[in-house]
C-alpha cells in the first residue's frame, strides 16, 4: 500500500474528461489498496454557480481525503490572462497547503495542464521528500500556440523552459495519448520513463445500454463536450446547414467552454430549425444526450499539435455504441478508423461529414455495426479497472526497488 497525493485542478463533481480521469484514477488507486489524498481546487469548472445545484452532487461521498480550496479568482473563463491568474493562485495555495502537510506520503501524483499543478508537485516534491509521478494529459504551452490564442513569446519561451524541468524532475511520465511520447523524449526524457494510460471507462460506464431508433422518427447528430479553441464546430453548423431541408436528420450540441456563449448566439440568431443547442448539465444527462443519439461527432483544429491528442469524448461515444463521425487528423482520426467505429474527414471538409451522414442515414445496419465495433474495441482497451494496473505498476516497480537497495545497504557498510 502507497500514500499518494494527487494534484489536479479538476475533480468530482466538475463535468468534463480532465475531472473525469482525476476522480476515476483517485477511486481506482484506493480500490487497489493505496491510500490517496487529493488536493484540488472547489469546484468551478466551466462555471462555479452550476455546482449549486444537487443534481451534480450525486456520487457518495469518496472512501479517502478531498481538501478543496478556495479561489478568490473568479472571472477567468473568458479572459486568458486571469485564467493565468487562477493558475497563479491555484500553485501557490497548493504550495502553501503541501507545507502544511505530514510528510508521510509515499508518492506525489500530480495531473496537468496547466503546468503550474506541475510546479507545485515539484514543490511538494521537495517539501514532503518523495517522488514525483506526472499525468501529462496535454501538452503545454504548444497547446496554446496550436490555438492561436496566446503567442507572447517571452512568455511561452518560459513557459517550455518550465515545462522541461517538470519533465526531468518526474521520476515517471504518464500521458493518455500516445502521440504524446515523442514530443517528450524530443526534451531530452528517456523513453522508459514514460508510459500510456488513455482516458477510461469505469463500469457503469460500460453498463450503458444503447438506445434504439424508432423507425418513424427522424436521426439525431450529437456534439458534447467542451467548446473551446481547439474544437473546430463551425464545420459541424455547415454541416446542418447543408442539410437543414432534410427532415430525417436532426443535429444537437449540448456544450460548455471557452467559445459556447459565442456559438449558441450565432446559432439562435441563425434560426436553424434542425440544430438544438443545450447547456451542458452533469454527467449522467449528458451521457442520456449521446444515448438517445444516432451518430456522435467530434472535431479539432488543424494544428500539429492537435494531431497528437485523444479526445476523451471518443472513448465515451464508443461506450455507447455510437457511429462517429470525425473532422479530425493524426492519433484521433487513426484510433477511429482502427477501431472501424466511424468516419474520418481529415480535410474537416462540410460536404464529406454531410456525405458520411447521408450514409449512415441510409443504412441501420451499418450504424449498428460501427457502434458495435466501437464499444468492442473501447471493451477491449478502455477500462479503468484493467488500464489504472499501468500505474499501479509503476508503484510497485518503484517500491521494489527501494526495498531491494534497503536489504542490499547493510552489505556495502
């Protein structure tokens, strides 16, 4: 058994897969024995007020320690510089409480982005004097480049230099995209010293039945999830455009994020009597969206960076038997098409998406197939239970280690 503290910005009850892999990677590693603490920021992703309401708050209270804490930064959702702000305060709080600590942990845990939880685990590192694991679940600052939306480039220029020290001070790396690892061992990080472990499905997630279309009744194309600078979703609105004259196909978007105000105006003022755009609400609701659904869509920018990233929204429409349709590139779009769940147009081109729709519409047998063969492959390489034994190894290794040089000791005096 291993004390770990794991740091992450987002947790339980936040919507989204950042909060998602946190609170399934704390249940796991207490299910497998360890001891956990998780030292996290209250709950205000992607907006504090939603957490009022009850129905986010429908788990059991966790079998180990949440500390929550407090942030006077409030109003960062759409400005970049006061999420930089939060950031800021979010470290130092984490820092500040680290010192307060017993130092009887065994292990520091610590999730990003954004990579000043990274600092406050090198900080706690040092403080509690164990070792560092980092879950890298994107990369960062490029990510910012990859979108346009920061290019100050002192700043950035530090921000790589920071990110390179967290690197090398981690005694292991845990990514949850594969094309992740290049990137790293291209910052001088050995190979080895890295290991995958994707976002997972826990079981009631995999206990999820899908949904059966009615015959009569027109076909749903859902979006959910986060509407940021990394989501492109103007290809998804051309595409209902393109096919608002149809009356056997519906689009759906129930979103959050960065630019969701920005779409949801443009959709209203549009007037587009075949797309339905919703507040995101909690997890259970949201999963209810894409089961009623008849084909899930997902999409990213056309940046390098991008190409390297897993969505976690693939792996829960898979869960649910969806056929997926992608305006995606890079490890997205080749995870798709090898799991045969769905088409890829690399080009992000409206027609091609309109023309995978037109063929899903057309054929139920098809959509089922590719459903079937998503939630196969999810089965088969998306479960928690089976995926978290990645970390729960490099625990173990670890402690092996230790105990072989604590025996060996004695013999060199």
């Amino acid at each position: 058994m291993k004390k770990i503290l794991l740091l992450a910005q987002n947790y339980y009850p936040e919507i989204g897969s950042a909060a998602n892999r946190i609170t399934n990677m704390a249940n796991e590693l207490q299910a497998l024995g360890h001891e956990v603490t998780v030292l996290t920021m209250e709950p205000s992703y992607p907006n504090r007020n939603m957490y009022k309401d009850s129905r986010f708050w429908e788990q059991d209270k966790p079998p180990y320690r949440v500390i929550r804490l407090k942030m006077r930064t409030r109003k960062y959702s759409h400005n970049l510089y006061n999420r930089l702000l939060l950031y800021t305060e979010m470290m130092y709080k984490f820092i500040r409480t680290v010192r307060r600590l017993n130092p009887e942990y065994d292990y520091i845990l610590a999730s990003t982005p954004a990579i000043f939880v990274g600092m406050a685990g090198m900080a706690a590192k040092k403080r509690l004097k164990c070792p560092l694991i980092l879950d890298v679940r994107d990369l960062w600052p490029d990510s910012l480049l990859g979108t346009g939306a920061f290019n100050h480039r002192p700043i950035i220029f530090l921000a790589g230099w920071i990110e390179k020290r967290i690197y090398r001070a981690a005694k292991h790396i845990v990514v949850n995209s594969e094309g992740f690892k290049p990137h790293i061992v291209s910052k001088g990080i050995e190979a080895d010293k890295i290991s995958f472990m994707p976002n997972s499905l826990n079981n009631k997630d995999i206990e999820v039945k899908p949904s059966l279309h009615k015959d009569n009744e027109a076909l749903t194309v859902v979006y959910t999830g986060n509407v940021g600078l990394a989501q492109d979703l103007d290809i998804f609105l051309k595409a209902a455009e393109l096919m608002s004259k149809r009356r056997d196909v519906n689009f759906k978007i129930m979103g959050y994020g960065y630019r969701y105000k920005e779409l949801k105006d443009r959709v209203n003022q549009a007037g587009m009597d075949n797309l339905e755009i919703i507040d995101a609400s909690n997890k259970k609701e949201a999963v209810e969206a894409v089961n009623q659904a008849d084909i899930a869509f997902v999409s990213l920018i056309p940046q390098r960076v991008f190409d390297k990233v897993l969505p976690g929204k693939i792996v829960d429409y898979m869960s649910m038997g969806k056929p997926i349709i992608g305006a995606v590139s890079g490890y997205s779009a080749d995870l798709i098409l090898q799991a045969k769940c769905g088409f890829v147009s690399e080009a992000r081109d409206p027609i091609a998406i309109v023309e995978f729709i037109e063929k899903l519409l057309a054929s139920k047998e098809l959509r089922m197939n590719l459903g079937r063969s998503g939630y196969e492959y999810a089965l088969q390489h998306f479960q928690w239970q089976r995926n978290i034994s990645i970390l729960d190894q490099i625990l173990e290794n670890d402690y092996e280690q230790e105990n072989l040089h604590v025996r060996l000791e004695p013999l060199y005096k």
